[in-house]
C-alpha cells in the first residue's frame, strides 16, 4: 500500500469516527434534554431547549445520511473498477458501454461524495448549534429561578 492510499485510508477512518462520535453525542444530549425537561410545565423559557433539540435531531439525521452517501460511493466505487477490468456482466468488455458505465460512475461518485461533504459540515454545525441553545436554555433557567 502507498503512503498516498494509507493516507487516504487514515483520513477516511478518522472522519467516520468522528461522525459516529458527533452521533453519539447528539442522541446522548437529546436524552439529557429530555431528562432535565421531565415533569416541567411548557413554558415559552424552554423554547431555546427545543431548538437544541430539533438541532441534534437534525444533526443526527445528517450524520445517518452522510454515513448512507459513504457507503453508495463505495458500492460505485466496486462498480466502476467491475467497469475498468470487464468484468461487470452488464458491459463486459464492450469498449463504449464500459466509456458510458465509467462516466456514470464518476458522476455517480462526484455527486454522492459531495453531498456527503456537506452532511458532514452541517451535522457539525448543527450539534454545535444545539449546544449554544442548549446553554442559553440553562442560563434562562437559573435566571428564572432567582426570581
């Protein structure tokens, strides 16, 4: 293995670790929230809270979907070295079928790995969105309490 494929393979590894980490930590602090918001009356206070919510929700299911964009480009991937050698049974070795089968897999491949970049960046920005809610929900609360 090249020191190129090694580092694209580490590179790989890393980000999906910390997609799955990001995951986690978003469905743990939806079940924080909803822990520290049991048995409270719905008040116009919590409205901060229930936006970090629906971020994490939303931050997860970005993190689901890039993880599901992943995994096509990789079967599009399989797909189009099948294509290079001839050996996919729907274009064999027949030269143009396997220009247009090569195409569409690029393109295939472009257009799911950028969707993928921009699930990622926003399950970050959401979860970090949630977080910043998330606190202004407590500082309130302690405010409201001293009242």
């Amino acid at each position: 293995m090249s020191v190129r494929e090694d580092l694209q393979k580490q590179f790989r590894q890393q980000q999906e670790k910390f997609i799955y980490y990001l995951l986690a930590l978003s469905v743990t602090a939806i079940g924080f929230a909803i822990h520290k918001t049991t048995g409270l009356k719905l008040q116009f206070s919590q409205i901060p809270v229930g936006i970090a919510v629906f971020s994490w929700a939303i931050s997860v299911y970005c993190g689901l979907m890039f993880l599901k964009y992943v995994i096509a480009t990789l079967f599009v991937n399989e797909v189009y070295f099948q294509i290079l050698e001839g050996d996919h049974p729907q274009f064999g070795n027949h030269i143009q079928k396997q220009e247009i089968g090569l195409n569409s897999a690029k393109e295939a491949m472009k257009s799911n790995s950028d969707k993928a970049e921009k699930l990622a960046k926003w399950q970050g920005r959401l979860f970090l969105i949630g977080m910043c809610s998330f606190i202004v929900w407590h500082v309130t609360e302690m405010i409201l309490i001293q009242k």
